[in-house]
C-alpha cells in the first residue's frame, strides 16, 4: 500500500511531464508556421506600400508624356501656321514681281504705271521698295520662328520619351512587385492552411481540457481577424471624427469621401466605384467645385502649403518626394480618409507625419 502511495505521484509526476513535452514539441511546428505567416503579412504590407507608391509614380510618368503630348501639338500648330503666313507672303511677293514684269514689257512705262505727274513715279517706288523690305524682314522672322519652334518640338518629343521610358520602367518595376506580392499571398494562404492543419491534429490528440486552452490560444488571432473584417466591408466609418470643416468647400470635399469608404482601391481610377489615393483627393475635391490633376505630385505643386501645425479639416497629406508617392484628405482628430494600396479599400486611418500639406479651397 505505501509502495502503491509512492508510485502513483511518480507516475503522475511522469505523465505530466510526458505531456508538457508532448506540448511544446506540438506547439514548436505551429509557433513556427505563425512566425512564418507573420513574417508574410509584413512583407505583403511592406510591398502593398511601394505598389501605392509606384502606382503614383506612374500617374506622374503618364501626366508628363500628356503635358509633352499637348506641348508638341501646340508647337505643330504654331508652325504650321508661320508657314502659311510665309506662303501668304510669297504669294503676295510673286504677284508684285508679275505685275512689275508686266509693266517693263509695255511700250511706254508711264502707261503702264498709270500716273501723270513724274514724281508720282518716284513715291511708287519708295514705296515698293519699303513693301519689300519689310516682307523680306517678315519673310526672316518667320523662319526665325519655325526654327525655334523646330528646337522647341524637338526637346518636347525627348521629354515625351523620357516620360514614356519613365513610365515603362515604373510600369514593370510595379508588376514585379505585384507579382511577388500575389506569390506570397499563395504562399501565406498555404501557411495557414498548414497552421488550420496543425491546430486540428493537436486538438484531436489531446484532452478536452488542453483542447480549450488550445482553443483559447487560437481565440484572439480569431477574434483579430474578425474585428479587422467589417472595416474592410465598410471603411470602419465608426472612427470618423466629429469635427467641423472650416469651410463649405472642405466640407463637401470630405462628405463625398466619407461617402466612398469601403470601396477597393484601383490604380488609375477615380471612380465612382473604385479609386487611387490620388484619384479619391481629386473626385472629393471636384465635388466641392476644385479641379486637381490625377497625379499626387502635381496636386501637391498647384497647391499653396501649410504647416503641419497649421493643418484643417480638408487639406491634402503628401508622402514621397515632392508628394509624388501618396496623398490622402485630412478629416480632423489625427485621422485621414485615404485609398492606400492594391487588395485594400477607401478607408479611415491614423495620419502619419507627411512630407508636406495642402490646401486646396
């Protein structure tokens, strides 16, 4: 009986251990597979991030080859119309020199001219001689033109190519990326379906009592998950802070945003079902009577600054060099209204210190 009382707290001293080992060599693969898929998200946030950044870089490469492409329609324009202008003139000069012709073939040359007084011929032909030299010099400044404009057109069509290659290698640079991002996506879809795996075979082998503790290990991520779930239906409209707009004008701009929240993100879109950052800044704005171009970087050049200290409810947020990479519309309270990158939507967020403020109305 004694020897039984000394066994039986061995036996469960060994059973526990047996199972606290058992455990942690269960738990090992699972905790590595969550480090795994926490190491993915990272780095599919990190490249969602230069995907946005990218996708506005492009909208500037493609806001340049537009602005050269306008440039060099203008300058065709202008010369085509110096050379009718030294048409016109030719033509004027060829029928001077007809009728002067004319006139030395006549048996008298005052019969030709058509004048009595002899002096009268002397005025017509100081005359004549003023008419062509100031078509000669007009003649001159019109090939001066075509010229310039020649040169201009020229440097137009290499700032057209440089925007395009521009925008070719800002283009790929951004497919790659995409590319990676959606290998990772498979590839985090794969590691939690092996994590779904594991935590199954692990609550099938042990006790009722460690599949609860297990269960509740796994309950948090869960209930993460599905806290995260209705801001990406609906824009997590519940942050929006209740401040006043400064001005009518700020506050239409931010009531349509407020309106667009939950909608995907989509590069090179401004609705009305999809955006980019900058695409959401211009159509919110449009809505409040402000016309902005659809490239962050040009936004934020046409638009007077304010300091960060200075900022209201309403004004544009730019990150990236010159604002080139992203923009999204303050709202007031530290919160922004922004379309932030691809596989994302329309969305309220944190403000983070920006490179620089706009202002639009």
């Amino acid at each position: 009986m004694n020897l039984r009382k000394k066994i039986l707290p061995l036996t469960a001293i060994a059973m526990s251990t047996l199972l606290g080992v058992a455990t942690a060599a269960e738990a090992a693969p699972i905790d590595a597979k969550r480090r795994q898929a926490a190491a993915l998200e990272a780095s599919i946030s990190a490249n969602g991030a230069r995907i946005s950044a990218l996708a506005e870089q492009l909208n500037g490469a493609r806001y340049r080859v537009t602005q050269a492409q306008a440039g060099i329609a203008e300058a065709q324009r202008r010369t085509e119309a110096a050379q009718n202008e030294t048409n016109r003139i030719k033509a004027l000069l060829s029928t001077r020199a007809a009728t002067i012709y004319k006139g030395a073939t006549t048996g008298s040359p005052l019969q030709a001219t058509n004048v009595k007084k002899v002096n009268e011929i002397g005025i017509r032909s100081k005359y004549a001689s003023a008419a062509a030299t100031h078509d000669d010099a007009l003649l001159e400044m019109l090939q001066r033109s075509r010229e310039a404009l020649a040169v201009q057109k020229a440097a137009l069509e290499r700032q057209k190519a440089a925007a395009a290659a521009e925008r070719d290698r800002v283009d790929a640079a951004k497919a790659q990326v995409a590319a990676a991002n959606a290998q990772q996506q498979r590839l985090l879809g794969q590691v939690k379906g092996e994590i779904a795996t594991l935590v199954a075979q692990e609550a099938a082998r042990r006790e009722a009592a460690a599949r609860a503790a297990a269960l509740r290990s796994v309950a948090p991520t869960t209930a993460r998950a599905g806290a995260q779930a209705p801001r990406g239906r609906t824009g997590n409209p519940e942050l929006f802070p209740n401040i006043p707009a400064p001005s009518p004008r700020a506050a239409a701009a931010i009531a349509f945003a407020r309106a667009q929240l939950g909608k995907p993100y989509r590069y090179a879109t401004s609705g009305p079902n999809t955006y980019d950052c900058s695409g959401l800044t211009m159509a919110a704005w449009r809505a409040a009577g402000v016309s902005l171009p659809h490239f962050s970087g040009a936004q934020y050049r046409m638009l007077p600054h304010v300091p960060l200290s200075a900022i209201q409810p309403g004004d544009l947020v730019f990150y990236g060099p010159n604002g080139s990479n992203h923009v999204s519309l303050y709202i007031g309270g530290g919160m922004v209204i922004t379309a932030p990158q691809t596989g994302d939507v329309v969305k309220i967020s944190p403000l983070r210190p920006p490179m620089g403020v706009g202002r639009p109305g």
